[in-house]
C-alpha cells in the first residue's frame, strides 16, 4: 500500500507556543501595564483645573503637599513608567526568545514535536498580541490623562484612516525591532568564543545595509505623490519588508546552523 504524507496543519502547534508564552510574559508585563493605568488615573485626578476650566499643566514636578505638587509629581512618574514599560517588553520578549531557542530551554522546546517555524510564529503571534496591549493601554492611559476636560481631546475628520496607519505603522516596527533583535541573537548564537563581538558587529552590518535599503528608495517621490497618512502605509510596508527578511534570515539560521553546545 503507498503511503501518502499527509501535511500537518501547523495552527495547534503554533497556539500552543503562543499559549506557552503568554503565559510567562503575563505575569510580567501586565502588572506594569496595570500600574501605567493607575498612575495615569491619579494623575488625571489631581491634574488641576484653570480658570476657565481647561487643564492647568503649569504645575511644579515636587511633592510639596498640595494638589499642584502631587499632580506633577504623579505626571512626571507616569510618563516614566511609559518609557520603563516599553523597553521591559520588549527586553522581556527578546529574553524569552533567547532562552527559549538558544538558551537554558532550548533542549525542551526543541526536543518536542513543533518545528522552528512553529516556534517563531508563535513568538511573533505574541508580539503582535502585545503590542496592540501597549497601544490600548497608552491610549486609554492618555484617556485618564485628560479625565476632567476630555473636550480637549480633538479630532479631525478623516481620523480613522491617520488612526488604522498609526496602528499599523506602529505594529510593523514594533515587529521588525523584535525580529532584528532575533536575528542578531541567531547570528551571535553561531560564534562559540565571541558571541558578544559577532552580535555587536551585526548590528553594525545590518543596520548599514538597512540604511542603505531605506536611502536608495525614492521618499521625495512619495511625499510628493501620497498625503501624510499614505506615507503611514508606506512605511508600515517597509517595516513588514524588514521583518519577512530578518525573520526569514532568523529561521534557516535556527533551523540549519543552530548549536547548542
């Protein structure tokens, strides 16, 4: 009787990876997307009110013991807290990748029945989910922000369309960071003596050769034939250009140079 080879259907395989990893970044990132929120809502709250009833953002960045000191204060940690919790995710999401595939895990994950491009997918499947986390949580922390006057929040007409780019612009590079951040794992995972040395040179190399990409591309071209949000779609292609070539680099690099040793 011939045999037939049947083809998996990699999407069980790639939830649970995504599954597996959710699970441990969870208990990292949102305590600290949680506490974005909170301190945004109390700054809200304590941001005072001028005279005419507008948001008075004069305050001093002291804790002094009145409302205008407490109000900056709280400002001021909450806009910390925006940029702490951006490089904590993503310094989480690459420490995982580095442990999981490379690192103190690798001999497990790789040992189970799920192929490398099942792992990369579910990771990258986990970016994207956290990064739409990021986005609405920075949105409604801003929300909060402007709790007592949300007038001041405008928008003009066509918003969607400058919105959906903005979201998609953001996702992209988002995207293209982490998957560059693998490839330069990858690569460095190929030297046995001089990883940090090897890491170090390609980013230099990459980052050339991106530069160069980017520079021989026409942009006066496009900003003469497209308004401000089609250059949001533009570059949001560029950034998936960036990522379907890191991540492709990444994949055969894992899947026929990988070692372990």
């Amino acid at each position: 009787m011939e045999n037939k080879k049947t083809i998996r259907n990699p999407f069980p395989w790639i939830g649970k990876v995504f599954k597996y990893e959710m699970k441990h970044l969870v208990r990292i990132l949102m305590p600290v997307n949680i506490s974005i929120l909170a301190i945004a809502l109390i700054a809200g709250l304590l941001i005072p009110r001028s005279a005419d009833g507008s948001l008075d953002f004069s305050f001093s960045f002291s804790v002094n013991g009145n409302e205008n000191g407490l109000s900056g204060f709280f400002f001021m940690i909450y806009w910390i807290l925006v940029v702490v919790s951006a490089v904590v995710t993503i310094s989480v999401i690459a420490k995982r990748f580095k442990n999981g595939l490379l690192g103190d895990e690798a001999y497990l994950n790789l040992s189970l029945p799920v192929t490398i491009g099942e792992h990369l997918w579910g990771r990258i499947c986990t970016v994207i989910v956290w990064d739409l986390i990021y986005t609405a949580v920075m949105l409604l922390s801003f929300i909060l922000v402007f709790i007592k006057n949300l007038s001041l929040i405008h928008l003009d007409e066509g918003w969607q369309f400058v919105f959906i780019g903005l979201i998609l612009l953001d996702m992209a590079w988002s995207l293209c960071l982490i998957a560059f951040i693998y490839l330069v794992n990858a690569l460095g995972h190929l030297s046995k003596k001089h990883r940090v040395f090897v890491k170090i040179a390609s980013i230099i190399i990459i980052i050339s050769v991106t530069s160069r990409l980017l520079g021989s591309i026409n942009f006066d071209f496009l900003n003469e034939s497209y308004n401000s949000a089609g250059i949001l779609y533009w570059n949001a292609c560029f950034g998936i250009i960036l990522t379907a070539i890191y991540g492709t680099a990444t994949y055969f690099i894992l899947k026929l140079k990988l070692n372990l040793e």
